[in-house]
C-alpha cells in the first residue's frame, strides 16, 4: 500500500510542477489553489508512504517521478525539447528508481 500511495505522491508532484509552469502563463486563484493542492497532497502521501519505506528511497523514487513527469508533461504539452539524448537521461532516472525498489 505504501508503494502505491507513494506513487500517486509522486504524481501529484508532477500536478504541482505543471501547475507552477501554468501560473507563469496565467496568475489567477484557481491556479493557485490546484498548485497548493497538489503539493499539499503531494507531501501528506510522501509522509504518509514513509513511515514504512525507507526515507532515502521513497524521496529518491518521489522525486524520481516528479523529475520525470514534469519532463514529459513540458515534452508533451509545452513544445520543450524531444531530443533522443532527454528520452535516455529519462529512462536513467526510471531504472534507478525500479533498481531502488528491487533492492529496498
């Protein structure tokens, strides 16, 4: 359970960082909630996840996530870079993340 709930951390994390990326294009209230919202829950699941997994590894995965979802939403939606060379560094963080896992 905690594995899971670490992970829907990790995408609310990802929320948060795409919202941060909407409020520099349109500062308003409703933004501005989602992001506190985001983040809020965010980190109440990361606390809640580690009080069974190690801190060191579910930060690392948490953060894992969020670096990698954050790149794909901006790849996605924002027209950032799609060059092959971020698509290999992506993968990187993903298989350390699995490989965290294994071994914890």
């Amino acid at each position: 359970m905690a594995w899971f709930v670490l992970i829907i951390a990790g995408l609310l994390e990802t929320f948060g960082v795409a919202m941060i990326n909407q409020l520099s294009v349109k500062r308003n209230w409703q933004t501005i909630s989602l992001l506190i919202l985001g983040f809020g829950l965010s980190f109440t699941l990361l606390s809640y996840s580690l009080r069974t997994i190690p801190m060191g590894t579910g930060y690392a995965i948490w953060t894992g996530i969020g670096v990698v979802g954050g790149t794909l939403i901006g790849m996605v939606f924002y027209g950032e870079s799609k060059d092959w060379k971020r698509a290999t560094f992506i993968a990187m963080v993903l298989g350390a993340a699995v490989g965290l896992k294994l071994v914890s």
